[in-house]
C-alpha cells in the first residue's frame, strides 16, 4: 500500500510536491485508500497538470475540433476541401466549427498578453 501512496504523491507537479508533498504524504497514510480516494486524487493531479499546461492543451482541444469539424463536413458532402465558401448556413457553420476554436485560442492569448503588459 505505501508503493500506491508514493505513486499518489509522485503524480502531481514537481512545485506542488515540494510545497505539499511531505504534508499530503502524511495525510495519505492516515487515510484509508479507496478506489474512490486514489481516482479522486489521480482526477487532481490530471486538473493540476492540465492546468500547468493549459494553452498548449487549448491548442490541441482547438487542432481536434477543427478537424473533426472539417472531417464532418467533407463526410456531409459539404466541402471537397478545407478551402471552403459559407454558401448555406450548415456550410458556414460547418466553417465556424473549422476556425471558432482558433479564433477562441488567439482570443485568450491576445487577452493574457493585455493582462501581462497592464500587471
């Protein structure tokens, strides 16, 4: 059971492990380790890793749809290409779909850098 404990704290970021790691080791040994406790701390470090990598996850979420969405389109017969024209609205939804999740990820890195320059 300690090798379960060990992994637990090992999952976490590096920075959350010098700050808490000692502490929350010691907090794990007088728990009883469930199922349901070890997926609740595996959900946390998952959130906090995501968190720590969050604009490189954005991208990728933003790569997925994109292409899912100009897949669909292809499939629908909508478009042969992903150079397309918005010439019906599934058409221009189907683009929207295409180029919203970039447009969403240039949004929040335009806003962060706003945010930088006025702290």
């Amino acid at each position: 059971m300690d090798m379960i404990r060990h992994f637990l704290v090992a999952l976490h970021p590096r920075d959350w492990r010098e700050r808490y790691g000692e502490e929350f080791a010691a907090l794990l040994e007088d728990t009883r380790l469930t199922p349901v406790a070890a997926a609740d701390v595996a959900a946390h470090c998952v959130g906090l890793r995501v968190r720590a990598h969050l604009d490189a996850v954005l991208v990728a979420v933003a790569m997925l749809a994109s292409v899912a969405c100009d897949i669909t389109a292809y499939d629908a017969r909508l478009t042969a290409n992903i150079l397309w024209a918005p010439t019906s609205p599934l058409r221009a939804l189907a683009l929207l779909g295409t180029i919203g999740p970039w447009a969403a990820v240039i949004v929040r890195i335009r806003a962060r850098r706003r945010s930088a320059t006025r702290a």
